[in-house]
C-alpha cells in the first residue's frame, strides 16, 4: 500500500541523479546470474556459425577452451553443453547417448582435466540430439512411452555423473523421472551430483533455431504436447515443480523465459526454490535480429534479462552469456 500523497510525495525525487536510481535499484544482473550454453560437434579446429542465431557458433572440443577461458575470466559460474552428432550415429532408441565416448562425454572430460572445478558443468538428460526422430523420449505404437524412456535416462544420467558432469538437468518432462534418477544416482555413490529439473518446459514455438543448432528440426515430424506442458496452463505447472521438488531436485528450470514470467514468478513465490529461467534460442534470435536491423538498440539485451530477475529467477541460460562483460558495461 502506498502511504503519502502528491505534492509531498514525489517520486521522481528517487530518479533524479545515476547515483540515487542505483542507491534504490531494486533488481540487479551480475555474471553470476549466468549459465553459457555451448554447441558441440564432431572434428578438430572448427568453429561453425549457427545461421539461424546470429553471433552463436558451434564447436569442436580443442576449439572450446577460448569460449571458457572467457566465461571463467567474466565470471560465469556455469556453462551447459549440446551436442550436434552425426545424423549416422542417430537412431530410433538414442543409443549415442549411453556412449561413453560421445561428444558430451568427451567434451566433459576435457573440461574437467583442463580446468578442475573452477566452472561448473550441465548437461541436459535427454535423447532428442541422439534420437533420428527428434523427439526426447523412445516411440512405440507412435507414442512417446514414458517408463521405458526413464530407463535409457537412468543410464544417460548415471554415464555423465561418471564423466564429471556437475548438474544433470532432465528437460525431457517425462513422469517420475527425477525420483528415479536422484535414486539412481545415490545408490551409484553420486549424492553430490545436482539435478537442475527442467520442470515447467512448455511445448513453445520458440524453441526452433535451438533445434537447428543441435540438428534434430529436420528430423521432427510431429510435434511434443505429449509431454511438454500446455501454454494455455499455469496450474499445471505448479503441480508439475512440486512433484520435482518431492522427488530431489535441488533446482527448477521454467522454460521458456520471457513468455512465461508469471510462471517463473508464481514458482519462486510458492516453492523457495532456486528457480532458473532460459532465455531460448527464438526469444535471442528475435532480439538479435532486431538489433541487427536497428528497430531496437542493444539496450534491449539488459531489459530482457533484467525481467528474470525481477520475477525472481535465481539464474539465467542465455546465448548473451559469452558477452555478458559488454551487455552489463
């Protein structure tokens, strides 16, 4: 409630000078806020531009260390890998996934050796890079089946946790996965592995030039509203992050990011939880886009991100993460 009345109170007053907007800011962006995904394929010094997200690349893993010396340097606390396999290596069960020589794997155990724990590491648990369907989960009779599809992440979950990875994260919104997987991982004598769960992840539109990125939009023939949530429900999502809280995750991931601040809003209110947002590849290529053909300046960068944080997300996977040194300059 607000207490006083015009012309005593003014409340320009506070907005005057830089130094008192800064002195009653109340949402602030930081490099700790940040996680950096990173594109993996297959080869040696290649870096391979993405063209539907301007400004993003794909890369070998001895090609990778620049991007994290970098993060490291701006302070990034986190970055999260996607691989971009060969379409020869996909198949209907995702087997790729559970070989411990993938580009996943592989680029973990690099990034370990070189740089021990000074960054963290997420990997996401699902087959949708490895599957020639493109979708995250196995098919039978044209359905995506939920208990079998658990089974192969069980694996996929236990096979990073042994590479090194840091933070599992399950964005394939399966049902009793995270139960599962936290058992699994306890019984492996990997109680310190965090799971960030992609809780509330919508079947959105937005998601499009990620696809691209990792190689699976053309394989896609159908769509997820089978397992991905409804945009139209808020409700839902509720009941979705507290089953996940129930069953072990330490962390919950609303995605999409921008379309979905009330979500991530409700959830940090209700939960208490760390809550992290992900600012998806079409919100970013929409943005840079703009940027690019000046119907906005890059001021726009900053306000999008300052969103999350005033909804109340803890942190935020933003392709913007590798030049966040610039953006908050």
């Amino acid at each position: 409630m607000i207490t006083g009345k015009y012309p005593n109170l003014r409340l320009r007053r506070n907005r005057k000078q830089s130094w008192s907007r800064r002195l009653t800011q109340e949402s602030t962006l930081s490099p700790n806020d940040f996680i950096l995904p990173i594109f993996l394929i297959d080869g040696s010094n290649k870096k391979e531009s993405i063209s539907s997200m301007p400004g993003v690349y794909r890369y070998t893993i001895n090609r990778i260390s620049k991007v994290i010396d970098r993060a490291i340097k701006n302070g990034i606390p986190m970055v999260a890998l996607f691989p971009k396999i060969k379409n020869r290596l996909k198949n209907e069960i995702g087997s790729e996934s559970l070989n411990e020589n993938n580009l996943v794997c592989k680029a973990i155990i690099e990034i370990k050796k070189r740089y021990k724990n000074k960054i963290g590491i997420m990997c996401d648990v699902a087959l949708d890079p490895y599957t020639s369907h493109g979708h995250d989960g196995l098919i039978r009779s044209n359905q995506i089946v939920n208990d079998e599809t658990i089974e192969v992440l069980i694996n996929q979950s236990l096979l990073q946790a042994e590479m090194g990875c840091d933070v599992l994260a399950p964005s394939d919104m399966m049902d009793g996965r995270i139960g599962k997987i936290r058992k699994a991982l306890d019984e492996k004598g990997y109680q310190n592995v965090q799971i960030l769960s992609y809780a509330a992840k919508y079947a959105s539109s937005f998601y499009g030039p990620f696809r691209d990125a990792v190689g699976s939009k053309g394989s896609l023939k159908s769509d997820k509203k089978t397992y991905q949530m409804d945009f139209r429900n808020s409700d839902e999502a509720m009941r979705e992050v507290a089953l996940d809280i129930k069953e072990g995750a330490d962390m919950v991931m609303v995605k999409p990011g921008m379309p979905y601040l009330d979500i991530i809003k409700s959830v940090k209110e209700k939960f208490k939880i760390p809550v992290f947002a992900y600012q998806v590849s079409g919100e970013y290529s929409l943005i840079s886009n703009a940027i690019q053909k000046k119907l906005v300046n890059e001021d726009v960068v900053v306000e999008s991100l300052m969103a999350f944080k005033r909804a109340g997300a803890n942190a935020i996977v933003s392709y913007y993460a590798d030049r966040i040194d610039k953006i908050l300059k």
